[in-house]
C-alpha cells in the first residue's frame, strides 16, 4: 500500500473474443513467454485453461512481452 512498487502483471491478454455466452482468451506467461487458451462463461469466471499449441503440436512462445489490452 504505502511505499510498496507495483509489481508487473504476470499475465497478459493477447486477445480476447466472446462466442455466444462464452469468452474466449489467449493469455500469455510474460515470465516465460508461454501462450494459453482460456475459456469462461457469461463472463464471470474462468473455467478451463490450456497451453496453445501450434499446427506440429508444440507449444506456442511468445519471444516478446505483449502490453496488456
């Protein structure tokens, strides 16, 4: 609160979508550059997580920490 520096947000949204009653989130580990799909309902809470894989299967890094939307 008082004299403490604002630590940097873990997590970044890389973009978001809602389908039907359902969000939709591609987040990214800005410590380790590791992108995740994140799914919630009506917005109010997430409820499923997993690490985006590219088209071979391997997971998907982000080389550069994206700014927060």
């Amino acid at each position: 609160m008082f004299g403490k520096e604002k630590k940097d947000q873990r997590f970044a949204v890389k973009e978001s979508h809602s389908v039907g009653p359902y969000s939709l989130w591609v987040l990214c580990d800005t410590a380790t550059g590791v992108n995740y799909l994140a799914a919630g309902g009506n917005g109010l809470s997430l409820s499923s997580i997993t690490p985006l894989l590219d088209e071979n299967g391997t997971v998907v890094i982000d080389k550069t920490i994206p700014e927060t939307i």
